[in-house]
C-alpha cells in the first residue's frame, strides 16, 4: 500500500490462503505467490512461507522461487506452485 510498511500480509494468515488454495487447485494448475521482503514482516513471513514450500510432498507439486539476481537483496521474489 504505497510507502506505509505498516500495512502488511501476515504469516498465519498468508499460510492458511495458500493451504486452502492448494486444497481446490486441480491437477496442472498454477498458484503464484507475490513475496515481499522489503520491511521486517516481509522478511519474517518469506521466511515461514519458505519454509512451509520445501515442505511440500515433491509427488504432488513442484515448487519454483524466482528473484531478481541484478537487482537490490529486497526485491519481491515470486513462488509458483504447480500440482501434479
């Protein structure tokens, strides 16, 4: 929301989305996920996102992260997520 880094996505909140999401995403299909790091809470949530995709049975997703590699350490990164 503009230049307000109080404004933020929280962890409990993001992880319950992407659950339920998974839950309805059928066979091929996509999810993406905006990840943005440039304040503490982003920083902390990426984290737990991070942590919660490795997590992810390998049989029935395959999992990318992409981040800019020319760019500053807080660039948003983006998670795909596709099901199997």
């Amino acid at each position: 929301p503009g230049e307000n880094k109080e404004i933020t996505t929280k962890s409990q909140s993001t992880l319950l989305s992407i659950s339920n999401t998974l839950s309805l995403l059928k066979s091929g299909g996509l999810i993406t996920i905006g990840i943005y790091v440039g304040h503490n809470e982003g920083k902390k949530e990426e984290s737990i996102i991070i942590d919660y995709l490795r997590k992810l049975p390998k049989d029935k997703f395959g999992v990318m992260l992409h981040e800019y590699i020319n760019r500053s350490a807080t660039s948003p990164r983006l998670a795909v997520i596709e099901k199997k």
